[in-house]
C-alpha cells in the first residue's frame, strides 16, 4: 500500500491536507494537535473532553489523538486560567 500525504499551508488562509492511498483520493480526518499557538488551560481541557466524547472517529485514531492531548498538556504555551474560572 502506498499513502500518499499533500499538506498545502496558504499564510493567509487555514492548511488543506490531502491523502491519497495506492494513488486514489481518500477522505481523511485531521486532527491538529499544536499547544505552541497558546490556550487557556479550561479549554485545552474542554477539547480533552470533546475528543474523548468523539464517536466518529475509530478506537484507535481518539486513543492517539487522546494520548498526544494528554502529552500536551504540561506545554508552556498553555496557561493556566484556574484562577478566573468561578466554581
């Protein structure tokens, strides 16, 4: 099998990701995973939860998707707004 991945980035626009298997045009589900353009910590939790609830996608693809969150999660990039959140 060949996979075949086309990433188009227009800087004045969003990224466009393409996928081709054996040479035939598939759909594809990205799922983009970059805490370096900075959150708050209440919703980097909230898209924890929001994948964890996701039942498009397979087993395995929200498990990777969970587990690359998780690992995330401590990024310098998140900040933590614990203390404007009222309970």
């Amino acid at each position: 099998m060949k996979v075949e991945v086309l990433h188009y980035r227009d800087p004045d626009s969003s990224c466009d990701i393409t996928v081709w298997i054996d040479g035939k045009l598939v759909d594809c589900t990205v799922e983009d995973i970059d805490p370096g353009r900075g959150y708050m910590m209440s919703d980097w939790e909230e898209r924890i939860r929001d994948n964890r609830e996701n039942t498009t996608y397979s087993e395995p693809f929200r498990q990777a998707v969970d587990e690359a969150l998780e690992a995330a999660s401590g990024s310098k990039y998140i900040e933590d707004d614990s203390e404007y959140i009222e309970d």
